[in-house]
C-alpha cells in the first residue's frame, strides 16, 4: 500500500513550536558568540583593569608586585619586602601620584589599569619551578612608561603651589611625558590620610588627576577648534575679513571684545592672533550645528582619551535646537563647552602633527627581570582631521599670537612657539577665571607640546603662558 504523504505546509504547521524553538535558540547561540567577541575586542582591557576585578589578586600569594618605571628607567613603584612583608614604596612622593596612583585603600592609576601585568611574573619556567620548589614568590614584571622623569620633575617645580596642572607630549608620537597636577597627594601615606583625603570638608580635588579628569570652559583655546571647522566649510577661508569694532551685539545681547576697543579689519590669522571673540562668533554663526559637533567627536570630545587613566570626557553642547545666544557663546569658548587638560593638548598636537590627530598614550611596554618584553604597546594609527594646508595655515596664526599677538609673554628664546592663551570666566564674577596656555615647539619640526592649565589662575597670556614657555625652554635645553 502506498503510504500518503503529507504536503509541506502541513508538516511545517505540525514542526512549528520545533522550528520557532530551534530559530529562537539559533539567535541565542548567535547573540552569545557576539557577545564574547565584543567583550574581547571592546571591553576585556577595560573589564580586567577595574579595581573591583579580583582575576588576578590570588597571584600575589606566588609573584612580588612589579615596579613601574619611566621611560628614562626611574623607578617610581616598588615592593620592598622584609621578613616576609610586603610594602608599596613610591620614592618620590607626590612627584608620580598622578600617573602611578595608589595601592593602598584600592587601587587608582596605574596601579589599577596595569595590575594583571604587575601581578604577572614572565619569568622562565625553570624559575618558576625553582620558586615555587624552595617557597619563594617570583618578581612581577616591570611596567615601563612613556614619562619623561627629569621634565616631570621640572614642571612639578614649576607648578609649585599653583591649582592647576600641566601637561606634555610627544605630537608625532602621541607619548605623554608629563602629568603633573595640584594639589596632590603622597601615594605612601594615602592609607593613614584617607580619612582627611575623602573628608567632605576637603574640596581641593586632591586626588583627581586634573590633567585627565578636570573639566572646565577652555576659554579662546577652543577658537582653534572654531577656527578648523570654519576652514573645513569654507574652502576660501584664507579670504575670511571681518570688521571688528569692540563687540558683538545680537537679538539684544552684546559680547565685549578684548577691552572693547575693536580690533578694526581682521582676517583668519589676524582673529586668532588677536583672539579677536567679534571674528570668532561672526564665524561661529555661519557653522552647520551638526557638522561643528561631529567635528569634536573626531577630537576625541565625548571619549575617554587616555586607556591607562580615569578620565572625564568633554562636552559640546551645541543641537540643532541652540539658541543664539549660547551659539555665540560657545563660538569663543565659553558657553557650556566642557574640555580637559588633554583633550586640548591633542588638539594642539594635532596642527603640530599637520592635522593627524595621534592618539595618547602612558605605557611603553611590560618586561619581566630578565629584560624581556612581554608586551609592547605604542602609537595608534593617526587619523587625519584636516588637510596639510589647513595645518600650516594653522601654525602660523598660532607663530602670530607669540610674535604680535596676545601673547608675547610665550616667545622662547631658542626657538619659534606656536601657541593659545585662554582666559575662561566659569562664574558670574570676572574675579572667577581660568588660565590656559597650549603650545608646541619648535613650530616647523614640532618636537613637545604642552597644555598649562591654573583654576582660578588669572589670564592665559600673562599667568599660563610663561610657565609653557619655561616648559619648552627647559625641554630644548637641558
């Protein structure tokens, strides 16, 4: 007898929970693999690097605690061990504190992003097997930094007192060589102090890296970055002339520019010499909102730029939806445009860079103590922001600014510096202003630029700027 079959749509009506069940199970298997491959190449670094991630704490029964170094091979975190005691030394005090943070009450800096390696030993088996057989710990590899420690030291002098911080970097290379910042605290004694350090009474922000994690108005630094989104609309920008007569007045408000006396007729180069706010928010007020926006995003506003530290992201606030007050506003740096230290020195390196924008970075490589590198990290592939021409256009309304500009008080005595000052009101109260200075030197083969950044520090020309200059006088010198 012939056996019946049974049409297709029948037997897909009968298999139907069975389809939907393997069609739903096929989605998981596949949103799981997805999952896993985003975590390793997204979020493991970040994921393995959290103090509150314990993968790697039981190491410390088997391996001492590596050191972490500059580049220059300054020890400046150590394990000194004593009759079977471990203790977290930082020779130098404060001098590192923003770059190596602390082991004490947690971990911060470095001491937290790096720990696996530092909790890691690469040493060869044989010793391995010789450690373990005679109960002795192996020594944890050494991380080795891009820090300059003879210029960190330097610019740690140089500071002093001041709230505030600096920062410097390698422009083609993207190698941060300073991170200084104050008031700060000495990562020895953070387990004893913690009380006062994290009392609400203390708002000193001493143990934020202000380098990083300071956010504050940038002030007519942020010109350069009004400026690059004015050349890349308006490919005729070296035809730019604006008459400026000591203010801007729209819809009823009115900036005063400089002390109000006008700067007369000015064109690009001339705006940013003179760091003319009339200029600057006559451009401002021709930009496409969206364009200028994703502009900073290429800039690296909304990240965090440096893997190896806590960092705060900076913010431009301006949509479609802005009014034109705040347009104007924001146009010469004040508004509510929120930048860091870094986030305006890569900026600077990047027209040092002619217009590629080269990542930072803090960690050189990872070695074990036999002088073998177990990892090497470095700079990331530079993106291009804006053209050559753009860049050089660029470097020399920033030459300007130091040669017959705003800002003489930056001329370096052995070589051309090409720079911005910013003074930011961030209260109602003129009393109430920071003080910006971003270089870099020497303008036609840039080797160092450097961002000084003074909370409540007075103006960017007179009170930033000589510290900059004195900064790159030093580098090039010494």
């Amino acid at each position: 007898m012939k056996r019946r079959e049974e049409p297709r749509g029948s037997r897909f009506q009968n298999n139907k929970e069975i389809y939907t069940a393997g069609a739903i199970l096929g989605l998981l298997l596949v949103s799981l693999i997805f999952g896993l491959l985003w975590f390793e190449l997204a979020r493991r670094e970040e994921t393995l690097a959290r103090p509150e991630n314990n993968r790697y704490e039981a190491n410390g029964d088997s391996v001492i605690r590596g050191n972490i170094e500059t580049r220059d091979r300054v020890v400046i975190a150590r394990t000194d061990t004593d009759n079977g005691a471990e203790t977290r030394v930082y020779p130098f005090g404060p001098l590192f504190s923003s770059v190596t943070g602390y082991s004490a009450v947690g971990r911060t800096g470095l001491e937290a992003s790096m720990n696996r390696y530092l909790l890691t030993s690469s040493v060869s088996f044989g010793d391995l097997i010789t450690n373990d057989l005679m109960d002795r710990k192996s020594q944890g590899d050494t991380v080795v930094t891009t820090i300059d420690s003879d210029l960190q030291h330097y610019c740690y002098e140089l500071l002093g007192d001041r709230k505030g911080s600096i920062t410097v970097m390698e422009p083609r290379t993207g190698k941060v060589l300073v991170m200084v910042t104050s008031p700060t605290f000495d990562p020895n004694t953070v387990k004893e102090n913690w009380e006062a350090l994290t009392s609400p009474d203390n708002d000193t922000g001493i143990l934020m890296n202000r380098c990083t994690q300071g956010l504050y108005a940038p002030g007519s630094t942020f010109k350069l970055v009004t400026a690059i989104e004015y050349m890349r609309e308006h490919p005729d920008y070296e035809s730019y002339h604006y008459n400026c007569t000591g203010s801007y007045t729209l819809n009823g408000e009115t900036v005063l520019c400089g002390d109000g006396s006008g700067h007369g007729n000015v064109d690009l180069e001339h705006a940013v010499a003179y760091s003319c706010n009339a200029a600057f928010i006559d451009m401002g007020l021709s930009l496409d909102i969206g364009k200028w926006g994703a502009l900073t995003k290429e800039l690296g506003f909304g990240d965090k730029l440096l893997r190896e530290l806590p960092g705060a992201a900076s913010t431009f606030s301006l949509t479609e939806g802005s009014g034109l007050f705040e347009v104007m506003q924001t146009s010469f740096g004040q508004g509510r445009t929120m930048e860091t230290p870094l986030e305006n020195l890569v900026i600077t390196s990047m027209i040092a860079n002619g217009g590629v924008l080269v990542p930072p970075y803090l960690v050189e490589y990872v070695e074990n103590t036999d002088g073998k590198v177990s990892e090497r990290f470095g700079p990331s592939p530079g993106t291009r922001v804006i053209t050559e021409e753009q860049a050089a256009y660029l470097k020399r309304s920033m030459e300007a600014v130091v040669n017959y500009g705003t800002t003489p008080q930056a001329a370096s005595p052995v070589c051309q510096v090409a720079g911005k000052s910013g003074t930011a009101q961030y209260a109602s109260s003129f009393e109430n202003m920071h003080a910006w200075f971003t270089a870099f030197a020497p303008s036609d083969d840039p080797v160092i630029s450097v961002t000084v950044m003074l909370e409540k520090g007075g103006y960017g020309s007179t009170d930033a700027a000589p510290l900059a200059r004195d900064v790159i006088t030093y580098y090039l010198t010494r």
